[in-house]
C-alpha cells in the first residue's frame, strides 16, 4: 500500500539562514493522523510548508530530499494539483484569505477548482454549518476575531474535500467549544479516510485522534509517541521536552490568589461600543486591584479584544470612561499608560533586528541597550538577537512582543492571546516573568482562552459573554477555571 504522504531524506534551509530541517523522514497513511511537537522554531512549521509546496515555490531556501502525495513527487505537481490535494490552516489564517466576505472566502478555492454553482453552493453551506458559522457567511472577515476567522480557514479548506489536511497550530486562537467543535470534525475526516498533518502545542484535544506523535528538535525527529506514551509523561517530563498538558482535567494550581484589595487606582466604568446599530460591548464595569494578573475570557466574539483595544487606546468607545487615579483618561492619553499588545504581530513588529525591535523609538543609550540584551536573555531570545523579527516562530513573536513592552515599562499591559504560539516551557517562562512584573507593579489583563496558561498565572478571571461580564472572581482552585471555560 502506497503512502498517502511520505518524506524522504528531506533537508531545508532558509535563504541566508541555518538549517531548518535535517534528514526527515515521515510516512502517513490514508485515516493516519500524526502530531508534530516540540519547542517554538524546532521546525514544525517548516515541515508542514514542505508538504503543501509553500516550501520552496515561496519560501525559498535549499531544498534536497523529496515529497511524495500518492506517490508522485510533488514537483511534478502544479500548484493548482497541490491545492486540490492538500487542505491548509495555516498559524495567522489571515494570511491565507482571498475573498472579502465570509461566504466568498469559503468558496473561493472551490471556484478555483471549476465546480459547478450548485455543487459550490452545497459545499460552502455544509462546511459553514459544521463550523458553526453559517450565520455570518455574509459578514466582512476583516470585522471577525482572530478565533471565528480560524474557523473560516477551517471550513474553506473542509469545502475543498482534499485527501491530506495540514494543520499549524489549528487550536491557537479557538475556544475551548470550537476545539471541541475542531476535535470532533478531525474525527469525521479520519474516519472518511483523510491523511491529517497538525503542528501543535496544545495536545488535550487530540486525546483519540492522533495515531503518532513526533517530537522534533532543531530540525531532526527526535523520537517518536503513541498516545499511550504521552498520556503516562510526567510533568517533568512534559516541562523538559516542552510539551503543555495532554488532559487539562487534571491541572493543578501551583498559585493562590493573594491580591490586596485595597488599591483601584483603574476603573473602567460604563464602557459601552455600538458599531453600525449592533451592541458590540454593554455596560462593562470592573476595577483594578493592587498587583494582580487578570483572565479576560469568553467565547470567539465575546468582545474581550475591543475592550482591551479600548482600555488601551487603540479603539473608541461609544460612552463610559477609563480612570486613572481617578482621573479620566481620554483615548490618546490612555496609550501612556496601557500597552496592548495584539494577536496580529506582524503588524507591530518594526525593526530590523531583534535588538532593534526593543530600541526603536527610545534613545540611544548604553543602558537602554543593556536592559534590551537582558530582557532578550530573560525570554531566551538573546541567540536571535541580531534576526530580523520576520523570521521568527509564531511564539518567538509573542516573547518579543513582550520584551518591547518591558522596554517601556508600561503600568498596564493587556496581552491579547499571549500564548498562542508558545510551548509548555515558554508558557511557563511567559508566566513567570509576568509574576516577577506584577511584583514590582505592572497589571496585567490577559485575553486568552488557553486554560493552562490562566490556571498557572492569573489570580482573577472576568468572563465576557455577547459584550457583557457575566462572571468575575478570584481565583481558589483550578477547578473554578475549567467550570468557567466549560471544559468541565
């Protein structure tokens, strides 16, 4: 029996970079699901641009080895065959989008692909609804969160029914209901015999569905798990190859809320935003204790990021205030004091090396340049230092990001979906670092559905449900998180 996808002895390298990936090789099966895993820039990304062809027909670098789909080495393919043949949801699903509409974007490689109107018709409408997203198939995608566009990459690669699906990092921005939702259509597609590729950190929810897991590290396979092996790893053992939870049932917390509730030196009161007639935020008030570390949850399109986008000046509010010490804070004033920092990085990411990435803006001192080289050693970026920030993993983007508001020392900083891209070790890292801020001052709102993260970092959680709080409370035990974010 031929392989559905099979690489062989297969290296790469990025133009003018070192190498990415060394002597791999992989044989997938058709109904075959395997899990790529390991540290932020092991390569896992990489890898998966070698099967859908994006390695070296737009990443360009040295290649050597092959690739095969049902056998045919995929250089003989045209890039309208390797689109047919593979399903792709990449890491930003922006970057994947055509079409302006959610309906259009769904259709878009179907059209491509010359079916006819009716047979597009049913496929846009089947993958919309398996996504759960048919009400919005007429919205613009560029109004959507992160999370709802994630499920439009998902069901615009479903419609076109190819045999081999690649996912990177398909969970990253979804919540805890859309990846049970992501979960149980990767269930469908193996059944139906699909060959399926996932780049991951985030294990929980393939708990059935992967048939093989590979670690990789600085561009080899290190080893391989079943899913037996990675259910009996202990938590030493996840921490020291980089691997988060595989059961989030079982997280413990190791941290207990001890916030002063003495100090509101920030309240945000009334704050309410209407766009084009519809109610986007209702009536939000909640106030900031001395050092604590907030969890802003709900589900994709609860308005958690245009909150954070409005405490921290980057949006306006329709009415309500932000003060300061009690003092009103007008919308420019609000980004002197409040560092937002978004899910969409690339497009706060200026400088042309790592180093410079953290001085940008500020004055050329000798201080300020040893404070940026520590903050690089504190988020284990310091042997990137001299990189440009685009050619880092998506969670090296996530650390810098970070480093460049620990360079401003900002009061307040909201982080939107800080650990999307990081593995267990960094997560941790991020969350320790965060702590050690918090302690000498900084407040933190952390918008994130990754349970993990929260249960180990934050002390307070605010959920947000259709533009409203509906739960606010410190938090005891890991328990209270997990019922809240309904994975329990």
């Amino acid at each position: 029996m031929n392989s559905k996808v099979k690489i062989k002895n297969l290296s790469f390298s990025y133009k003018e970079h070192d190498s990415q990936l060394k002597d791999i090789d992989i044989d997938i099966e058709s109904g075959n699901c395997i899990v790529l895993i390991g540290k932020s820039g092991c390569g896992k990304s990489s890898l998966t641009r070698t099967i859908n062809g994006l390695i070296p027909n737009f990443y360009q670098g040295t290649i050597n080895g092959q690739v095969f789909l049902d056998g045919i080495d995929i250089r003989q393919l045209k890039s309208w065959e390797l689109g047919r043949r593979t399903g792709n949801v990449f890491q930003d699903p922006r970057s994947q989008f055509f079409a302006n509409e959610v309906g259009g974007e769904i259709a878009f490689g179907c059209e491509n692909a010359g079916l006819s109107h009716e047979e597009i018709k049913y496929r846009v409408h089947k993958s919309a609804k398996d996504m759960d997203i048919e009400n919005i198939l007429g919205n613009s995608i560029y109004t959507l969160s992160y999370g709802m566009r994630q499920k439009v990459a998902i069901a615009a690669a479903k419609a076109m029914d190819p045999d081999v699906y690649i996912f990177d990092e398909p969970s990253a921005n979804l919540d805890i209901t859309s990846t049970r939702l992501l979960s149980q259509i990767l269930k469908e597609l193996k059944e139906s015999g699909k060959s399926i590729i996932i780049a991951e950190h985030r294990l929980y929810y393939l708990n059935g569905i992967a048939d093989q897991y590979v670690l990789m590290k600085e561009g080899n396979i290190e080893r391989y798990f079943t899913q037996q092996e990675i259910d009996v790893l202990s938590e030493q053992d996840l921490n020291q190859i980089g691997l988060r939870t595989p059961e989030l049932e079982a997280l413990k917390r190791n941290k207990v809320a001890n916030v002063r509730k003495t100090e509101r030196s920030l309240k945000v009161t009334n704050i309410t935003k209407t766009i084009q007639n519809k109610t986007i935020l209702h009536n939000i008030n909640f106030s900031f204790y001395a050092q604590e570390i907030i969890a802003l949850i709900g589900n994709n399109g609860a308005g958690k990021s245009t909150l954070g986008k409005i405490m921290a000046g980057v949006a306006k509010e329709t009415s309500g205030n932000v003060i300061l010490r009690e003092k009103i804070l007008k919308t420019k004033k609000r980004r002197e004091h409040i560092w937002y920092i978004p899910q969409d990085l690339d497009s706060q990411l200026f400088g042309e090396s790592l180093l410079d990435e953290l001085l940008t803006g500020l004055k050329p001192e000798e201080t300020l340049k040893k404070k940026a080289e520590q903050i690089l050693v504190d988020l284990d970026l310091q042997e990137f230092k001299d990189k440009h920030p685009s050619t880092l993993s998506g969670g090296q983007k996530q650390r810098l990001a970070l480093g460049v508001a620990m360079m401003y020392d900002a009061e307040i900083i909201i982080l939107d979906e800080p650990t999307s891209g990081l593995d267990g070790t960094n997560m941790l890292r991020v969350g320790a670092i965060l702590r050690k801020m918090n302690e000498q001052g900084t407040k933190f709102i952390i918008i994130s559905h990754d349970v993990e993260f929260i249960v180990n970092t934050c002390d307070r959680v605010i959920k947000m449900e259709q533009g409203e709080i509906i739960e606010d409370y410190f938090i005891q035990s890991s328990v209270e998180v997990l019922h809240s974010m309904e994975v329990v």
